[in-house]
C-alpha cells in the first residue's frame, strides 16, 4: 500500500510541474496568423506584421496583432 501511495504522488508531482499552454494565443510572439478552413487555428510565431503578411500569400489566412502579447510600457519621466 504505501509503495503505491509513493507512485501516485510521484505521479501527481509530474503531472503539476509542467507547464500548461492552454491559450489559443501564444504570449511570446506579437503577431499572430489565423488560418480559416475546417479546421481553424490561430499561429502565433510571427515578429511582425510584414513576416506574416508575406508568409499568408496565397493562403486563407489574415495577420493579427496578438492581445496577450505583453507590451513594453514608456519609462515614467521624472517630475521637475
């Protein structure tokens, strides 16, 4: 009993220590591409729009910018 106890949270460790990517959108990327079909998914490896524009020619796709891509705010100026 107490080996299978080790081999259940053993288990349960494995299974909490690695990441989870359940977003449709992927937050290291700032463009993403949409691909309409039957099959519709979005492409988040993109760097800008220009590279996802040129890589949807010819496909049923569009280019968007990313909402979860996190964006890199001003430095605050100091007051005088």
């Amino acid at each position: 009993m107490r080996r299978g106890s080790f081999i259940l949270l053993a288990v349960g460790a494995l299974l909490v220590s690695a990441p989870a990517r359940a977003q449709t959108y992927d937050p290291s990327y700032p463009v993403c591409m949409q691909i309409y079909g039957q099959v519709g998914y979005f492409d988040c490896r993109y760097t800008s729009m220009e590279q996802c524009r040129f890589l949807a020619v010819g496909r049923s796709a569009s280019c968007v910018a990313n909402p979860y891509f996190p964006q890199q705010r001003a430095a605050p100026r100091a007051r005088r």
